[in-house]
C-alpha cells in the first residue's frame, strides 16, 4: 500500500461516539476526542490533504475543523462518493489514492471504492466486512487517529520519526 494523497473522514461515529447531545434549550453538543488531532498533524506532516465528509450540518464540526485547520469540509452530504470523486476531480488525484474511514449506510459506496478504507471497531459487520482495517478504538475514542497510524506504519514508517 501507498501513502494515499488524500485522507477522508466521516465525523459522526467517528470522531465521535455518534451521540447527538441536546439540552432543554435546543443547543446540540458533540463529544470529540482530541487524540485525533495528533492523525490531522501526522497527516499534515506527511503531505497528506484531510477532509471531512459528514451528513449532517452543524456549527460545531465546522468549529473543529476550523481549529485543525482541516483541508476540505463537506457538511449536509447524503451523497458522499460524488463529493469525493468531485474531490479528486479538483485534485488531480484518483479515488485509488484516498484513504477513507466510515461507520455506517451512508458510509458504504464510498468505503468500496476508495484505495485504502477503515471502519471504527463498533461499527456494523455489514460495514466492517466492506474494509481493509477495523480499529481497534470504538468512534469517539481515538478511531480517526489510529487509521492515519496504522496507515503510516503499513508504510514501513515509524510514527516517532514524525515526532
């Protein structure tokens, strides 16, 4: 396996736990690990673009990929393979050259087709059986993070030597 070019993510199941939070007020909270920061800057030291891809639309993902200073974010998207052949596309790259992690339906088309896919170890076996690497993190417990590492490794490279 290659070094994708790109990375792309799902949010929801992901880096977080998939709960959608509210309180009496209506105000919507997300739980993020911040271990997955340090895969947005493994990622960023090798070169590599990361984006998000998420179905749903919310100020606080726009917040936190603002704070990482993400590539790419795509909220609201139900079509998620067409966002990233479109992608590609800008980028000159192929879908053969992505990396994508995922956990579920909406997840699926493009976690068949891109180069290198991962799903969280909670997500569904219809999903899990779709990939080339199950975490061993659940989404929201450092999954984002442990892909760009196993991806990194699978390379031949150390995760110290980017330290």
């Amino acid at each position: 396996m290659n070094l994708p070019k790109l990375i792309l993510t799902d949010i929801d199941g992901v880096w977080t736990d998939g709960g959608m939070y509210y309180d009496q007020t209506g105000n919507e909270w997300k739980k993020f690990n911040t271990s997955d920061s340090a895969g947005v800057l493994f990622a960023r030291k090798l070169n590599i673009s990361v984006g998000i891809i998420t179905g749903e639309d919310t100020a606080i993902v726009k917040r936190r990929a603002e704070k990482l200073e993400i590539d790419m974010l795509h909220q609201g998207i139900s079509k998620k393979l067409q966002v990233a052949e479109g992608i590609c596309t800008e980028l000159g790259i192929n879908l053969s050259e992505v990396a994508y992690i995922g956990d579920d339906i909406g997840d699926l088309e493009l976690l068949k087709v891109c180069g290198v896919s991962a799903a969280p170890a909670n997500a569904p076996a219809y999903i899990q059986k779709h990939v080339h690497y199950v975490t061993q993190k659940s989404g929201g417990e450092g999954a984002f993070r442990e892909f760009v590492e196993w991806i990194i490794e699978s390379n031949g490279q150390q995760i110290e030597d980017l330290l």
